[in-house]
C-alpha cells in the first residue's frame, strides 16, 4: 500500500501512528469529501432534481476514490467506525438538510426525514 502512494512503510507510521490511525483519517476523509460536494451544490427550487444532483456527487465519488468508499462504506471496520463517526455525521447532516426541504414541501411519501435519508444512503452504498 505504501509503495502505490509513493512512500515508504515507515513514512506512514510516522505521520499516523499505526495502520488503524491511518484507516481512520482515510475514513474521515471520505465523509469530509462527500460532505465538501454535497454543500458546494447549490440548492434550487428543484428540489427532486437536486436530489438527483447529490446522487450524482454520491456516485461520481465511489467511482473516483474507490478504496475510501470501501473504507467508508463497504469495510468499516466496527472498532475504528466511532473514531470517524463524527466525520459522517457532519457529512449526513448536509444530506438531511436536502430531505428536511424535501420533508417541508410535502414531498417524502409519508416518510420522515430519517427515514428517507436512510433510504438514500443505503440506496447510493448498493449502487
């Protein structure tokens, strides 16, 4: 893994400490980067469509930067999640925000935001 990035074994334990420490920045990386796209589209009154936009953004980064999606995502390993849960959930919040409008304009079925945005994710981890 070291030599794919251009460094060395030891590099990487120096900057980060262990290979669980640098599990955890690439996690909170991914969820810094989905939550970096997502607030840079602009809301419109579109709301649908711009759902579809935050898709995009979803699945533009699994495809981009697949070994953070896996970190993220696909293996998160359960002892290390909590040391970046904080990163995805400031992430998810900006998604929330999308179905709070969503929520408001009548538009989720019946459906609360929690749920709906839970939908979403787990929509856009499968595809």
């Amino acid at each position: 893994m070291a030599a794919d990035a251009g460094t060395t074994t030891h590099a990487i334990y120096t900057l980060f400490g262990s290979r669980n420490a640098l599990l955890v920045a690439l996690g909170a990386r991914a969820f810094n980067l989905l939550q970096q796209q997502t607030e840079a589209l602009p809301a419109t009154r579109d709301l649908g469509n711009d759902l579809v936009q935050v898709a995009l953004i979803f699945r533009r980064f699994a495809l981009e930067h697949p070994a953070l999606f896996s970190i993220a995502f696909h293996r998160a390993d359960p002892a290390l999640w909590p040391r970046f849960r904080g990163a995805a959930i400031d992430a998810l919040a900006i998604l929330h925000k999308r179905f709070e409008d969503l929520h408001d304009a009548g538009l989720l079925g019946g459906r609360s935001v929690a749920e709906a945005a839970t939908q979403f994710g787990a929509l856009g981890e499968g595809v």
